[in-house]
C-alpha cells in the first residue's frame, strides 16, 4: 500500500521544500458557488477551515475563521468538474456554481507535490488521494516550516492533472477574471455533456 504517514516536521525541515514557480501570465480554471448559505466570488478566498471536503486546507483545527485563506483552482475546467461533483459523481445546479478562469498576474511560488518530493517526504502520492483530514494536516505543517504559498498537485479524479491550492495570497488575481459563467448557461451545455460523458457523472436538469 502507498505510504501516507503524519507529517513529520523535523524530517520535512532535514529534506527542505521542491519549490515550483507558476508563472505569472498561467490560466486556472475554478468552479465556486455564487448561491446557498455560503455564497463566494471568483476571487475568494476562504478564511474558514479546514473544512472536510479540502484535501489541502493549511488551517489550525479546529475548524473557524481564521486569518489562513486558501484558493483552489486547476489547469482545465474539466478538471474542475471532476474535483467539485466527486462525492456525488453528479453535475449539479444547486447554489449558482459558476465556471471561471483567470490568469496570475505574478510567479507564485508552491511546494511541488507532482513530482518526488511525496517520496522523499517519507509518504507518496497518496497525499493527493489518501484521507483528506491527514492530507490537511500536511498542509498545515508545511505552511508551518516552509516559506510557500500553496500547493502544487495532481488530481487524483482527472488523471493527474495539475491543480492548486494557494495561500494568502489575493495579489496574484487579476482585477477580473477572463471567463465567468454559469454552469447552467446554455453555452456551456454541450461541454459539459462531454464532460460528464467523460467521467462518468450524471447530470441534473437545470
């Protein structure tokens, strides 16, 4: 079975941080929910944490509002789509989910967790699909010990696609966003009929 241990802070500070630069200029993609209880922008950042469905959550448990904010976006909205609706493997309208994509207006530096580093770390790459309250207690020692602003992984629901997780870090956004759109839109039906088609997720009538 693929390791995946509790973190342990004096080994990650014997090996250091596999920083990965993210260039300024790269397009993310991110679905949020403009509706519900709890509704969010294409920019938020989300204070409270850790929550249970975020695999890299860098937040003190227990969960509350806290000044930690994180971000996560992919590299293809179709990646976003598999992240968002795994639990229920069904696309959704509830609470307005929007699509939006943006470009980072500066380099953000992030822990590389695609490569060897998980190894060297003494876990593997169970640590972007093993439990997501230990993958989130990872998060929280690596903000801890290392100077980076997120957290550069795979997707372990689309291949292994690029995502991220970002932290504290509003000034790498844009102004505004290059997409944004409903999920709902019409325009965007037949792409996520492919989509859906793709992964095998049902999707509800909007």
């Amino acid at each position: 079975m693929p390791k995946f241990p509790e973190p342990n802070p004096d080994w990650l500070l014997a090996i250091g941080p596999e920083i990965v630069t993210v260039s300024q200029g790269s397009e993310w993609w991110r679905i949020y929910f403009a509706g519900g209880a709890h509704p969010t922008t294409w920019n938020s950042f989300r204070n409270f944490g850790p929550v249970l469905t975020a695999r890299f959550d860098h937040h003190f448990p227990p969960p509350a509002v806290q000044a930690r904010s994180v971000l996560y976006a992919a590299s293809a909205g179709t990646v976003c789509v598999a992240e968002v609706f795994q639990d229920t493997r069904r696309i959704h309208f509830e609470r307005e989910p929007r699509l939006a994509a943006f470009k980072l207006v500066r380099d953000v530096n992030l822990l590389d967790m695609t490569d060897l580093w998980p190894t060297r770390a003494g876990a593997s790459q169970s640590v972007a699909c093993g439990p997501r309250s230990r993958a989130q207690r990872w998060a929280c020692t690596i903000a801890n010990i290392f100077d980076v602003e997120g957290i550069l992984y795979r997707s372990s629901m689309h291949g292994g696609d690029r995502a991220i997780a970002l932290w504290d870090c509003r000034d790498v956004l844009p102004p505004v966003p290059d997409f944004d759109e409903q999920l709902a839109d019409n325009g965007l039906s037949a792409a996520l009929q492919r989509c859906g088609g793709s992964l095998g997720y049902s999707i509800a009538t909007p």
